[in-house]
C-alpha cells in the first residue's frame, strides 16, 4: 500500500504540474499570441504531458484499488487528472488520509 501510494502522490504531482504548463504556458502561446519561435521551443510539453497522463490513470487505478475504494471515488480519483490543479488537491487529501 505504501508503495503504491508513493507511486501516485508521484505522478499526481507531475501530471498536475504538466496540466499546469500546458493550460497556463502552451495553450496561451499557441492560441492567444502569435510566436512561432516561443511555440517551437515549448513544443515538448503537450507531447509529455500525453505520455504522463496515462501513467497517472494506471497509478491511480491501482491505489484506489489497493485502498478498496467504491466505484464513484475511483471515478472521481481518475477525473481529477482532467483538470490543472485537481490531482494536486486529490494527492493532498489522499496523503492525508492514507499516510
């Protein structure tokens, strides 16, 4: 259970933290500014956080399954990946919780 509870507070924190450049650096620049020398240097961050945020699905599927969690908490544990600050907030409440 520790393990996989290291595993997730992990990866909540780094998908949060990629959530957080993608919707408040990439999607600006690329959306809202024309910089097209800014947009091919900052070009990395949307391909990462695709690549992190599965991983951050798989780690909380199986800690909420380690914790024996009902289905709507699971659902709301694996949402809370969808939204910038979300798995920040998720992953303080579970450490609280579980540590």
């Amino acid at each position: 259970m520790k393990s996989s509870l290291k595993r997730f507070r992990v990866m909540a924190i780094v998908s949060g933290v990629m959530s957080l450049l993608l919707w408040f650096v990439y999607m600006p620049i690329k959306y809202l500014f024309d910089l097209p020398d800014l947009h091919s240097a900052i070009v990395w961050i949307p391909m990462v956080h695709g690549y992190l945020y599965p991983i951050y699905i798989l780690t909380a599927l199986q800690f909420s399954v380690k914790a024996r969690w009902p289905l709507m908490k699971m659902l709301g544990l694996l949402l809370a990946g969808t939204l910038p600050v979300a798995s920040l907030i998720a992953e303080r409440r579970v450490v609280r919780r579980y540590s």
